[in-house]
C-alpha cells in the first residue's frame, strides 16, 4: 500500500514538470514567432528604403546625348565610332546595353530584320555577345560616366553608322533608364525673323537663307518682287552662307551634297531642279 501511494505522489510529481515544460515550450515558440515577424518586418522596411534609394538614384540619372551624336568613325578595320555624353545629373551612369534600329535604311540594311543582326543591333559591354554588322561581336567600352562629366565619349566598336541610313540610338543604364537620339542629327528649323530669314541648323551646320534676298523682275514691272524663285533657262551661281557653330569639330561638305528645288507653278509641280554645292 505505501508503495502504491509513493507511484501515485510521483506521478504527480512528473505531469508537474511535464505541464511545466509544455508550458515553456509554448512561451518559447510565441517569443520565436513575435521575433520572426520583427525580422521580417525590418527585412521589408530594408527592401523599402533600398527601393527607394534606386529609384531615387535613377530619377537622378541626366545622361544627355549631344551633338553630332555619333562622331570619329573607323570604317577599316578596327570599324568604330564614338557616342558623345554629358552626365547632367547627381550620381553616375552605367551603360548596361546599347540598341541601335536603322529606321531609313537608304544607305544599307545592317540593323534591320534583313541585316546580320536580323533586327536592332544589341551592344553589350565586354566581349559583346551579338554580330550585329557582320564585323565580329559589337561591344563598347568607357561606358561609366561620373556625375558632371561633360563630352564624355562612348565607344562603339565593330560597327560604324555613317553609311547614309537614318539610325536610332538607344543607351540603356543598369538603372533601367533609356536615352535615346537619332544619326544623323535631326534638321532644326529656326523662323523667328518676320523679315523672310531663317537658319536651318543640320548637327554643328548652320544654313541661312533669306526670301527676300532673291528679288526678280517680269514683263512690265519695274520693281523687284521678293520671293524665293528664278526664271526659268537661266544659268546662275547661287552662294549660300553656311556657319559651323561647332567649337570642337570641323565639317566637310561632301562632293555629292546639293540642294533640291521644285517649281511652284502647276506646269511644274513635281518636277525638281538639282544644284550641286561645288
């Protein structure tokens, strides 16, 4: 009988402990769990600002292609040109990539869908990683431009767009953010003057003309009449002034530039004259 009572008083004893434990064990797992959600909790808040700061750093990326937009060419081997930059921004800018579309290609098809590079040439750093112009991989180097640096310059290596196509140009930054310009640089036209000048501007080339420079006289007329138009079978010599607004770079006028010019009259709509800039 006494052993019996002894069992029975350690029994109790060990649901004691046992009940002590579970109830340990219970407090444990409810500061585990409240511990985990902290640390979430601050793992999302990490992401947050770190989200944050990126798109903050990216909205502050002010890469600003400039003119000519493409300059130096290599067409012989190595075949290359340069992109020139300015980094208007607060931090620097990583080119990750570099597309090139020919969207006119009067010159030839290298990035189109029936070029090598069967649609947009894809330019990467490195060892680049497409044959986009049939020269060997294309790539670029010096593509980290730091905050402020002014005509900073890109290269572009195994492909050259100087062939007479139009061309658009596409800097991706490892931020996600696209720059983009065209080559040749686009025509900017300038009419603000009410006395018939205007200047059209062609990358660092200035053309000025004036209307009312050209006068002419008909039949009975004894004043001149201003406008932009000569007799027909006459031989002339016209000069036009050009102005390099360029600090950093030289033009040349190719043998083959001219200008285009259509008659106004029914009789000769559609019909076009050449002068050849010599």
């Amino acid at each position: 009988m006494g052993d019996y009572r002894r069992f029975v008083h350690a029994k109790k004893g060990m649901s004691t402990i046992f009940g002590g434990l579970f109830f340990i064990i219970l407090i444990l797992m409810g500061f585990n769990l409240m511990l985990w959600g902290f640390i979430q909790y601050d793992n999302y808040n990490t992401s947050t600002f770190k989200m944050s700061q990126n798109d903050q750093l990216a909205t502050s990326e002010n890469l600003v292609p400039t003119n000519p937009g493409a300059q130096n060419f290599s067409n012989t081997s190595p075949i290359g040109f340069n992109i020139p930059v300015n980094n208007l921004g607060g931090t620097t800018v990583s080119i990750a990539r570099i597309y090139i579309t020919n969207i006119s290609p009067t010159g030839g098809t290298q990035c189109t869908s029936s070029g090598a590079s069967a649609g947009p040439c894809i330019v990467d750093s490195g060892a680049g990683t497409q044959n986009c112009a049939g020269n060997g991989n294309c790539y670029f180097t010096n593509g980290n431009i730091g905050a402020g640096e002014i005509n900073h310059l890109i290269h572009v290596n195994a492909i050259a767009i100087n062939d007479g196509s139009g061309y658009k140009v596409i800097l991706s930054s490892t931020r996600g953010r696209l720059f983009s310009f065209f080559y040749p640089w686009p025509v900017s036209l300038i009419n603000n003057n009410p006395n018939g000048q205007f200047v059209t501007n062609i990358g660092p080339l200035s053309i000025y003309f004036d209307f009312k420079s050209f006068n002419f006289t008909q039949g009975s007329q004894t004043q001149s009449q201003s406008a932009f138009c000569m007799p027909s079978s006459t031989t002339a010599v016209i000069w036009v002034r050009l102005a390099n607004t360029a600090t950093d770079s030289v033009v040349t006028l190719q043998g083959s530039t001219m200008m285009q010019m259509q008659p106004y009259s029914a009789n000769g709509f559609g019909q076009f004259v050449r002068t050849w800039i010599v």
